[in-house]
C-alpha cells in the first residue's frame, strides 16, 4: 500500500472494565455446551470442508511452521532456549514405551 508505511496508529488504553467487555462480544467459551472440544473450529460446517476440498489441485503439503531461533546473535540477543530432555532414539531392554521430551523456552522483547 502506497503510504502505508508512514502511517502510525497509537491504540488508545483501555481500561479493565471495557476490556472485559470487549472479549465477551467475542468469546466462545462454552457457546456449544460444557463437552465441545472444538470451539471456534465448529463454525466450519461439512459444507465448507466440501467446498475446500474440491479446490485442491495437488496433494502438496506445506509447512506453515517457523523456525525456532535457539542462537544468539544482533539481530536475536535472546534467543530460545531449547533443551532435549531424553532422545527418542535411546532404546530400553525392559521393553519400555519409547518416547522423548524436551523444553523450550522464550523471553519477551
């Protein structure tokens, strides 16, 4: 857009009160009952997934992930901490489910 990067935009502050308010306009906590695991996802009806499906031309799949960025550097002088806690490869004699955990953690700028 022509402009648009000259263009700066302070929101206003808002207060609790008026925040609260806002995020019940819309909030779908418990809009399809105690037990529904979907929430907002319910709005899509058979009828979209239909409609979506037919304009698939390719069975293509791309990653939409980002990659986490765990090295320092100027441009990322906090980067991610991540930790791999136990190897999925390390295999057990006692015949025990293999599965591997790690952490990551994040600071905020």
């Amino acid at each position: 857009m022509k402009g648009f990067e000259t263009m700066k935009t302070t929101p206003r502050p808002v207060s609790k009160v008026e925040f609260d308010k806002l995020l019940q306009t819309v909030c779908n906590w418990g809009r399809w009952g105690a037990d529904d695991e979907r929430g907002t996802l319910n709005y899509i009806a058979p009828e979209h997934v239909r409609r979506a499906a037919a304009l698939v031309r390719s069975g293509r799949s791309v990653s939409m992930a980002v990659p986490i960025n765990t090295v320092a550097g100027s441009d990322n002088p906090r980067p991610a901490a991540h930790y791999m806690v136990q190897n999925y490869d390390i295999h057990s004699d006692r015949g025990e489910p293999q599965f591997c955990t790690d952490f990551l953690g994040a600071c905020r700028r």
